[in-house]
C-alpha cells in the first residue's frame, strides 16, 4: 500500500473525514506497538498502550501543528502514555546506576558477538534489553532501532538534549555489561 505524506490525511480528518485516519494507524502501528513494547516489557500492555496512543492522538489532533513529524508527535504520546501506566502500576522501575562495572570489556564481548549467528545475536540483544529498565529499553529504541536523532529523542520524552546522551550512554554501558554477562555465562557453559 502506497502511503500520501501525513499531512495530507491529517487535513482530511480536520476536514471532516474521519475514516483517513485508519491510513495512518496502518502505517505507524507496528512502530507504535514496538515502542510500546519495549516501555512495557509485555505484549498485552503494548497493544494496550498503542491503542490508548492511537486514540489519544486522534482526539488531540487539532493541537498538532506539524511543527515536527507525525511520527514524532506520535512517540511522544506513546512514551507519555506508556510511562503514566507505569506510575499508575508502581511498577519498580530502577533508576540508572553510576556504578557501572568498570571491568566490561567491549571489545569481548563484541568479538563474542560477532561469532554468533544472526538469530542468536538478537536473541542475547533482547535478552539484555530486557533487563534495562523502561527508560533505558526507551531510549535504546528510539534512537538505535527506530533511528531517531538526538533531537527528536528530546521531543520526544521531554528531556534536554544533554540528558538524553547522558542517559543513552548509561543505558549503552548497562546493555554492554549485561550482554558481557549472558555471552560469558553462556560461552562457559560451552566450555
């Protein structure tokens, strides 16, 4: 399906015609629901999140004025939307650690990486963003798997620019040591 630009269906809606919107739901819903996903950590509370967004944003849509992209707009409801159901859950959410283990050794753990296939490859990398915390899987997302420049980051969940490469490199270093820790776990039950 060949999709027009987003604002040509947003001034559909606004104009009257509600059923342009199916267009864009179809078009950013498995991002929706990636994003989602990886905030809440499980598939039902995605897909209830994505729809909450998706719902939210239709009702909002006279507040948008395509300052940024749609699609932008959109993740900050998702994110928005996702961490308010966490608050309300009093879900334990851990707040990034300073004290990082100062003996990860990157460049082991990328060779260890690199010798594994592709599906096992992922399978670690999942692995180990589950164990960040909503946050930190957030921000990992956003702007290594859905390619979203530091900027759009900030518009995204509201924090300043400085914050969110601060945040990404701690996200990256727990990451690191958490892939470190499942690779070398793995790599001696091996051996």
């Amino acid at each position: 399906m060949k999709f027009q630009k987003d604002s040509y269906y947003i001034a559909r809606i606004k104009e009257g015609d509600p059923g342009a919107y199916a267009f864009l739901v179809d078009k950013y819903k498995k991002m929706t629901f990636n994003v989602a996903l990886q905030l809440m950590g499980n598939r039902e509370d995605a897909e209830e999140i994505a729809q909450d967004a998706f719902l939210k944003a239709y009702q909002a849509l006279d507040s948008y004025k395509g300052e940024s992209k749609f699609s932008t707009w959109i993740y900050r409801i998702i994110y928005n939307t996702a961490i308010s159901r966490l608050r309300k859950k009093k879900l334990d959410v851990s707040s990034i650690d300073d004290d990082f283990k100062s003996s990860v050794n990157v460049k082991s753990t990328q060779s260890a990486l690199q010798e594994l296939r592709n599906i096992e490859r992922k399978k670690y990398l999942f692995e180990a963003l589950k164990r960040l915390s909503g946050d930190e899987r957030s921000l990992i997302t956003l702007f290594y798997l859905e390619e979203n420049s530091v900027d759009e980051v900030c518009s995204i969940t509201g924090l300043s620019a400085s914050n969110v490469k601060v945040k990404l490199h701690r996200a990256r270093k727990k990451l690191y040591t958490q892939l470190e820790l499942a690779l070398h776990g793995e790599l001696k039950t091996i051996l």
